[in-house]
C-alpha cells in the first residue's frame, strides 16, 4: 500500500502575502487557489499569473478540456500543476491507494522536460502533500521502480519508459483523472504518437477524465490529436511574440567568422553575463568551443546529445545552481533546458530554421522576466535572417560591434 506523503507544515500567515492589484493582471489571489498552493506561491515570489496561466485557471477550474497554444517560457508548466493540485485538494481521495496508481499524468517529449515538470511540481505542492514522480528513460531502472512504491498523486514521463512500466504493471493509469499532453507539437516531430496513442488507450475513456494539450504551434495535425484525445476542447492561445519581444532584448551582430571568439571573449568580461547560453549547430563545433572556452578559463560546459545521459543532468544542475557559468549546447540538447535567471542567450552561429531562433532565445526571458540573445552573423549565416524576421513579425536590429569588442587591427 502507498505509505502517506509528508507535508511540509511551516506556519504562514496569509495576511503576509500582499499583491496589489494591477490593470490589466491578474493575481494567483484572483483565481481562488487553495491556500496551501497560495503558500508555496508566496515562497517562489510568483505575483501575477501569466497571460497562459490566467486563461488556464479560468476555463480548466470550469471542468473544461484545454487545446493551448503556448511556447516554453510562458509559465504554462505551473498552469496545468495548479490546476492539478487545486482539483486534488477540493477533492480529496479517503483512504490509501495502490503505488504506482496516479491520479494525473503528463506527457512530455523529453527526460530534461519531465525532470523539470517534477521539480516545479515539488515546489508547488510544497505544503499539500501531493507527490509527483518523474518516470523516464537513461537512468536507473529500479531505482525509479521503487519510488513509485511510495504513493504518487502526479507523474510526469517520457512515453518510452512508461510504456515500460505500464505492460510490466508497475504503473496503472485506470484511475487518471486528469491528464496532460505537452509540447505535443515535438512529440509530432520526434515520432511519439504511436506511443502516446496507447498510454492514453491505458487511462480512462475521454469522457471520463479532464484534459489539457500543450503545443507551440496548433497545426492542423495538432488539432485533430486534441479531438481525438479530449472531448469539446476550448482553444487558448497565446501569441509566441509575448515570448520574443516583449521580455527578451534581440541583437545582431554582424562579424567575421575569424572574429566571432574575440567577440564572445570580450562580451563575456561583462560581469552582466552572469548565466549564459551559447547555442552551435553541430556537435563537434559546440565541443571545440567549450573547450577553447576551458581553456581560457572560462567557467563552461557542454550539453549535446554525444554526453550521456547521466552527465547530462548533472551539467544541468550545476549550471542551474550557478557552479557553471556558460553552457555551451546544440538544439537537439537545448531542448530540455528549462532554467529560469538565464541573463542572456548567445547564437554562435544563425540555427538553420526560424523555430530554432525562436525555441532559443526563449530559454532567456522567461516568465516574465528581462533577458538578452545576441547572434553573431558572418557571411555565410546572414541568409537565415530574413526568413526568421518574417517569422517573428519584425526586425531585427543589426549591429557592427563597437572596437572595444574586437581584436586590434593589423595595418
């Protein structure tokens, strides 16, 4: 039998956690969260909730299924956990459950992302006891085993290790009371559907279990999965230029190839880089780059999909505690990271397609809060730069660096 979930029993005075209203936001006081989360809320010094939070809480407190369009960085990974915990907390289940029987899934495309998800899931659910496990492939077969031997309310997971679990009944997803699908989009891409489309044939029938899907993009595709997966799902929709313009300074640099170091070396002597992300195209110019930063001192490290996967989440949380300075990644490892207090995002070299420019400035700026991506752009990359202003709906203001940022010049 799952043995109970410990809380965490601080006392907290309510009356403490004071938010003005404001014009044209909303507070988590707004949205009557109960006050457990309303704690944890206050501790994470979150005020008002994001335009994708705001729209959650309103129509998924309602009973409605969600199909929403929002990109990473929008605080949709807290809308669809508070929307979770509030429903478990105003319906409590009496009496012990079997391990390994949740009462909410989420889905998502990668380990770094269901990582993440039950992180922040920890944090929230702080002071209510609900437990969420992260179930994914890479690490420890057993060890993974047996903590869903310990009573779980949410799990977050890959489709390939749940499969896993769920046809050696380690797992049953009977009892799913609500469930999510995230970045649905990517699953599209990375060929999980079919996978996806018989962990959902394990949980009960659409009628039976509330709903939400997350994309960054609602294709035509995406939206017959919605349908397929959800009964009368309500559309909501937040624009990607909230992410890319509104919080996020973008600037383009136009250097040489010889000059692109010397650059970075001079921007990074600015102590305003505090935690920076370098992204590359392949993965043996990210390795070649981090270690000439290494070997000029620099506090770095490397995140491709050449490290295993074990490095992979210790790189992670050494450059989320701030151990590691810069992170040095290709798109295909960038994916996954999910770190708020990222001061700025630097583009070495141009991504090959416009969502690739989007998806990295968008590990800056986060919920809300102000970041930079700069992109240095030689002679051979500055053909992209069209194509993603057409994406993005505007602009993009190119520089020639100032002096002080480039190596002497020889006469």
């Amino acid at each position: 039998m799952a043995a109970p979930v410990e809380i965490d029993r601080t006392p907290w005075d309510p009356s403490t956690f004071v938010v003005e209203p404001e014009e044209g936001k909303t507070r988590f006081h707004d949205v009557n969260l109960p006050e457990e989360l309303m704690h944890a809320i206050s501790d994470l010094g979150f005020e008002y909730c994001t335009p994708i939070q705001a729209e959650v809480f309103t129509k998924a407190r309602k009973g409605e299924n969600i199909s929403g369009r929002a990109q990473t960085g929008t605080g949709k990974t807290a809308a669809f956990l508070l929307t979770i915990m509030a429903d478990f907390l105003s319906n409590p289940i009496e009496g012990e459950r079997e391990g390994g029987t949740p009462r909410a899934l989420v889905i998502a495309p990668t380990r770094e992302l269901v990582i993440q998800i039950a992180k922040d899931a920890t944090a929230l659910g702080k002071y209510s006891g609900i437990r969420c496990v992260a179930v994914y492939g890479g690490m420890d077969y057993d060890k993974q085993r047996r903590e869903l031997d310990g009573g779980v309310d949410i799990i977050a997971a890959t489709p390939g290790r749940l499969l896993d679990y769920v046809s050696k009944r380690v797992i049953n997803l009977r009892s799913i009371e609500m469930l999510v699908i995230d970045e649905a989009d990517r699953m599209l891409d990375m060929g999980f559907i079919p996978d996806v489309r018989r962990i959902i044939g394990q949980t009960p029938r659409k009628e039976q279990r509330r709903t939400m899907l997350f994309s960054a993009t609602l294709t035509d595709d995406v939206k017959r999965l919605a349908t397929q997966w959800m009964s009368d799902p309500v559309e909501v929709e937040i624009e990607p230029e909230q992410v890319t313009t509104d919080t996020v300074e973008q600037i383009v640099y136009s250097v040489t190839t010889r000059d692109k170091f010397p650059l970075l070396m001079n921007l990074l002597k600015d102590p305003a880089f505090k935690r920076v992300l370098i992204f590359g195209n392949r993965r043996d110019r990210t390795k070649r780059l981090c270690d000439r930063l290494r070997r000029e001192r620099i506090s770095a490290d490397l995140l491709s999909g050449a490290v295993e996967q074990r490095r992979r989440l210790n790189i992670l949380e050494d450059f989320r505690e701030g151990r590691t300075r810069v992170l040095v990644a290709t798109d295909v490892a960038g994916r996954g990271i999910h770190i708020d207090d990222i001061s700025h995002v630097i583009n070495y070299e141009f991504p090959y397609e416009p969502e690739d420019y989007v998806h990295r400035i968008g590990r800056t700026g986060r919920i809300g809060t102000e970041g930079v991506a700069i992109s240095f752009a030689c002679e051979d990359e500055s053909f992209i730069i069209p194509d993603i202003e057409a994406y993005i709906g505007r602009t993009l203001p190119c520089r020639v660096p100032d002096e002080s940022l480039l190596p002497p010049r020889r006469n």
